[in-house]
C-alpha cells in the first residue's frame, strides 16, 4: 500500500488503513471474548439450575406395608442390639 502511494498523502492513508485493521483485530478479539463469556454464563445457568437424573435403571425396592413392616422389625432388632 505504502508503494502505491508514492508521492501521495501517505502518512494519512497509512495510519487510516492500521487503524482499520486494528479495529477488525479488535473485533474479533471482542466477539471471541464475549463468545467465551456466553458459554461461561451458560454453564453457570445450567449448574443453578434443576437437574435431571435418570431414572431408567434404578435399582430399588418398592414401600408398602409389607416391605416396610419387615424393614422396620429388622431394624428395630438392631436398636436393642
């Protein structure tokens, strides 16, 4: 660029083109800091949120009278043990 403009106003068009690029460089620092910045929030949303668990292979034993009467007489034992 600077060849090309030889005898021209130089200096004016040469510090406007830096300034240009510089600007592009620094907007796409900024879009990739606030890209960062996004993901970070939601990460931190999604973390506070409610969370979801899978309850597909749960292995458990279903409460009702009769589980829990055995449970309760098995435990009772052990507390007077």
């Amino acid at each position: 660029m600077a060849r090309e403009m030889i005898g021209d106003q130089m200096m004016f068009n040469l510090c406007d083109h830096l300034r240009e690029k510089i600007a592009e460089i620094n907007d796409q620092v900024v879009d990739k800091f606030n890209k960062i910045l996004d993901a970070q929030a939601e990460e931190d949303a999604l973390a506070k949120g409610p969370k979801r668990f899978d309850t597909n292979n749960l292995n458990y034993t279903p409460v009702n009278q009769e589980t829990f009467g055995t449970w309760c007489a098995l435990f009772m034992e052990k507390m007077k043990k």
